[in-house]
C-alpha cells in the first residue's frame, strides 16, 4: 500500500507574495505585472473580495477569490 501526505495551508494572500503569485499565475498563462501594479490591485480588490492561496512546502500551488 502506498500512502502519501501532503501538509498545505490555506491562507489569505499578502502583500509578500509577489513573486510566488506572479510564478502560479504564469503557470496558467503568460502574466506580466509589476510588485507595484500587485499590490495596487490587491488593495483595491480587497475592499469588495478576499483572495485565497494553497501552499505546500514554501511554494504557493493554487488560488481561488471568494466575491
């Protein structure tokens, strides 16, 4: 029997994940924006929706927003 465990947590994203957001978000199609345009955005979509990030071991590996 083979059993794997993976640990992730489930967080709201921050101002911090910059260049793990930019680096998932590349993984679905090509992105480019700056840290500045990131947390620009961030705020203004805070204020009507919070983001989510899954991350397993350092590296974020999904998000989701909740409206």
């Amino acid at each position: 029997m083979f059993l794997c465990y993976f640990m992730y947590s489930i967080r709201k994203v921050n101002k911090n994940d910059y260049i793990n957001y930019l680096s998932l978000i590349n993984e679905f199609r090509p992105s480019e924006f700056t840290q500045t345009q990131f947390l620009e955005t961030l705020e203004a979509i805070q204020t009507m929706a919070e983001i989510y990030v899954i991350e397993q071991n350092n590296e974020l590996v999904a998000t989701g927003t909740i409206l």
